[in-house]
C-alpha cells in the first residue's frame, strides 16, 4: 500500500516528467504521462477532450517551435492534485531569444495509478497569441 | 510550529482573505496582508505596498455589488497557498455577470501575513464583463 505522501510525491514526478516532455519538445514522452480519458482545459478555451485528441493539439504547439524551456517557480502535491507555477519561455522563429515569455499556473489532476487525467492551465490567453502562440483550439 | 501547523495556518489565512471580498470588507482583506505586500495581476505590473493595493482593491469593492470567490482547490506547501476558483462578479446588480476562472498563488510571511499574491487569469475575459483597471493610473 503506498502512503499519501508517497502519491504525492509520485504524482509529482508525472507532472515534472510530462512537463519535461515539453522542454524537449518530445510528444510521445508526454503522452506516455496521461490517461486515454485525459482532458486539457487552456482557460477560458474550450476543454479538449481525449489522448489522440490532446495528442494533436500538443504537436500543432511544438511544430512551429525551435525551443521551450518550463521554468517551475512552484510545484507541490495535495491529495490526486498537483499545481505548477510555471514561466515557460518560448523562441518560435530561432532567434535564440526568449519570444514570449508566459507567466502561467498549471493545475494537474491524476488518477489512483498515478496518470494525469485532467489539466487546466491559467495564463492571458492574449499575452500567449500577441508573442506568437499558436491556435489553441482543434 | 510544526510544518503541518504551518501550513493549516498559511492557508487560513488565506481562507481569511478570501471571505473579506465576498464579505466586500476593504478593511478585513487588508488585516491579512503585510505591509510590503506585492499583488501581481499576470502579466501586469506588480502592485506594492499596503497603501498602493488597497487603492487597487478598494477601487474594485466600490464597484462591486456583490462577489463570492468560488474556492475549488486551496492548499499549501512551505510558505506557499494556491487558491483555485471561480470568481463570480456582480458590477450592476443584475447578477453574476462575470465568472472569472482564476489561480491565486500566494505567499505567506512568518509572521502569518500575506506577502505576495499572483492572480493568473485571462484578462480579457474580465474586462471585456466589467472588470475595472487593476493598475494605478
């Protein structure tokens, strides 16, 4: 039997690992992180709903980008919750500057076996679009 | 303090600070936060001092009828409390004509106060439904 605090640290390193997958640009490392039921909310977006489904919406976010690095000011557990405060810093063109760099808070729900099923991100959708964010929607 | 006693602390605190705005309390919300409180709205300019942010949030409580912060997550770690909510807003008297989905992160000082506050949210969703300014003109 694993003890809470061992889930928590265990969802905390499912989160860590699936936001790694984005420092390398890396789709499947991220997908390997997340339940087939998964849903990803960009608030105030609509929700999307499904692994193939979020699996396109993460590649139509990597395809245009040359680098990304999360840099995580926060992360810590509670019960199947894990939150992230995050700057994650883009260059879209290869200018090897930081385009837009996105003050954001990510909250992470997982499942008993310890898999994100539910992801919501909080950030100005505006500040994401005006530094080159691509669409957000399917 | 142990670091559990701590932590049910930071986020009463907090807990605290939320129910002075649905209780539109400028006085109450200001009690929880130290003197050199810095309040950031992302990506806005932070807003520092107890003198500056209550300009900031009394400004908002004139123009508030009625608000309830919908607290969905709130829970803590070393001196850090997250906030997760729905911010509902009245401006006019005809109903909750803004539901803000919102993170507040937070930091609490040793002395139990709140020290930093970080609003994540998107802005133009508040003030396309009557948000008013949170900077300082």
């Amino acid at each position: 039997m694993t003890s809470q605090a061992d889930k928590i640290a265990r969802n905390e390193a499912t989160v860590r690992a699936f936001l790694k997958g984005w420092d390398d640009l890396d789709v499947e490392a991220c997908m390997a992180q997340v339940t087939e039921d998964m849903c990803y909310l960009n608030q105030p977006l609509e929700a999307i709903r499904g692994k193939e489904n979020v699996r396109k919406m993460i590649a139509s976010i990597f395809a245009p980008a040359k680098r990304c690095k999360f840099e995580l000011k926060n992360v810590f557990g509670h019960e199947n919750k894990v939150i992230t405060e995050r700057v994650d810093r883009w260059d879209w063109t290869g200018s090897g500057t930081w385009e837009l760099e996105l003050k954001v808070c990510g909250m992470f729900e997982l499942t008993e076996n310890g898999r994100i099923i539910e992801w919501r991100e909080y950030y100005d959708n505006e500040d994401w679009t005006r530094k080159g964010g691509p669409s957000l929607v399917l | 303090m142990t670091e559990e006693e701590k932590v049910a602390r930071n986020v009463a605190i907090v807990r605290q600070f939320i129910d002075a705005w649905g209780a539109i309390d400028v006085d109450a919300a200001m009690a929880c936060l130290s003197d050199d409180i810095e309040y950031i709205n992302q990506p806005l300019d932070p807003v520092c001092g107890q003198h500056d942010v209550r300009k900031i949030v009394d400004g908002i409580m004139q123009l508030s009828k009625k608000v309830h912060w919908e607290l969905r997550n709130c829970f803590g770690r070393g001196n850090v409390v997250v906030t997760e909510r729905l911010d509902c807003w009245d401006f006019d008297g005809n109903g909750w004509g803004l539901k803000l989905p919102c993170i507040g992160m937070f930091d609490v000082n040793d002395d139990g106060k709140i020290s930093g506050w970080r609003d994540y949210f998107d802005n133009r969703m508040w003030f396309e439904n009557g948000g008013p300014t949170l900077h300082l003109d």
